[in-house]
C-alpha cells in the first residue's frame, strides 16, 4: 500500500479503537493489562504510531466485545494478495461504511461489476497472468459487492459517465449483461446511479475516479485512484473539498430517473449487436 493510503488506514483503526475503549470505559492501561501489552501500547496503536500484531488485535477484540472489527482490519492492512496495496484499506473501510458515494469516469465501479465484466477488466489490466490469478481477483471483486446484499448495507451513490456506458468491455453481450446489472439494482433501491453525459463537457472531477466514505461516529474519507496507485485521504480540509467535487458532479449529472432510460438503451444497443454477430 503506498505510504500516504495506509498511514491513513491505520489511523481509521486508532481513532476506533480510542472511540470503542472510552465506550467501555476502561482506560488504556486496563486495556493494555487485559490483552498483555503496556498502557503505553494501546496509547501508540491509537495515534497510529505502532502497529498491533494480530494476536493482539484479536485479543482487543474479545476485550471490547467488537465482533472481529480488529482483527478483519488487521489482517486486510497486514496483507491480502488479493488487492493492490493501496486497495486494502479502502476494502475493509467500505464493510464500516454507512454511505459510499462514488464517481466512475472510465469503468463500472468494482462494487456493481458483474463476474464477466470483472474478469475482462482484469485480464486486459494482467494479460500475462494465470486463469487462477484472474480467478482470484473476480472473486475478491465479487466479495466485496456482497454489501450491497446485507440489510445493513450502506447508502450506495454512483455517479457514472456516459463514456462508461458505451465502451464494450468485455464484449456487446457481457457489457449488455453489466447493464442489466445495475438496473436491477437501482429498481431494488440498493444502489442510486446517476449518469454524467457526454454534452455536460469540463465537469468537476476532470483528473479521474472519486470515492466518499461516511461512517456512523468516526470522520469521513476520501479516496483517489489513479493508473497505478491510490490515495486514502482522512484529512478533514482535503475531504470537504473532495465532498464539494462530489457534489457539483451530482448536479451536473442526469436525475436517477432520466439515467434510468439511458441506462437500458446502451444495454439494448449491446445486446443488439450481441445477437447480430
């Protein structure tokens, strides 16, 4: 992960941790006692000075009684060969989410890709790579769209531009099928997709994809991609300014209910082409 992306990540687990410990009412030195390190310890894992082991952030957990918070952290931070370094963190904070809001200038975003999009996305980025390494990044990618399933899913915000609509990844009947997708998700209310389209020109976001993350008692964060790196941003002046990006995209964009349309047509122009060839 580069340094910048999981600094902030770590400090998310911190700010947590303070927040949960003080919940409970146990100080750091309690805290430290009970899952056998120093006082000084727990104090340095919440300035995000020093990093836990996992048996430690394990043992936090069955302290305060956290369902596996820390430790699922940990181990996504730690390592998970299965997203880029820069990715990790941002994964594990998508799970904590109460509202992702998201801007896809290029791509359908991982959460509402399909198995065959994934994989043609995928392939194209690694064309050199196994089926089995292929393999196993779809099936990340689809474990990740899996909270958009739960009943305690996030508010789910997308923002897509119409070049996203149009550009057959994967081929017409595979793109049709990702279309078909995300309608089905925004007639099931799980996601809000809007489009950006064409004639809108210079819009907010000229520099690429934007991803917002709110959570129910700790700070939003921001996150930025480009070709081969990532940045999660936590910083508060940096974050209100990505929201107000976010925000002008939002107004510029089609409504829900006019993307909607729009949305089917390039679908039905893919699977057009599909059943021609």
């Amino acid at each position: 992960m580069a340094n910048g992306s999981r600094q902030a990540a770590w400090e998310f687990f911190g700010t947590e941790l303070k927040r949960r410990r003080e919940d409970a009412g146990i100080t750091q030195v309690e805290l430290g006692a009970r899952v056998f390190v120093s006082g000084g310890y727990i104090g340095q894992f919440e300035q995000a000075i020093r990093k836990p082991q996992l048996d430690v952030a394990q043992r936090i957990d069955e302290t305060l009684q956290t369902d596996g918070i820390f430790e699922r952290l940990c181990r996504k931070l730690i390592d998970d060969p299965r997203y880029a370094d820069y990715f990790a963190g941002v994964v594990e904070l998508e799970r904590l989410a109460t509202k992702v809001c998201e801007f896809a200038p290029t791509v359908v975003p991982g959460l509402l890709q399909t198995a065959d999009y994934a994989r043609a996305v995928t392939i194209a980025a690694n064309p050199f790579k196994p089926d089995s390494y292929v393999d196993e990044i779809v099936a990340a990618r689809l474990e990740r769209s899996l909270i958009l399933d739960d009943a305690a899913r996030p508010e789910y915000w997308v923002t897509l531009h119409e070049s996203v609509l149009r550009v057959p990844v994967g081929g017409a009947a595979a793109v049709a099928a990702q279309l078909d997708h995300v309608t089905r998700l925004m007639r099931e209310r799980a996601a809000m997709v809007t489009v950006l389209p064409y004639e809108v020109g210079a819009h907010a976001s000229m520099g690429g994809m934007l991803k917002l993350m709110s959570f129910e008692d700790a700070p939003p964060v921001a996150y930025t991609e480009t070709e081969y790196s990532g940045t999660l941003i936590d910083d508060p002046a940096v974050v209100m300014h990505a929201q107000r990006t976010y925000d002008l995209l939002r107004v510029a964009a089609l409504s829900p209910e006019a993307s909607l349309p729009l949305i089917e047509s390039a679908a039905e122009d893919f699977r057009r082409c599909a059943s021609s060839t």
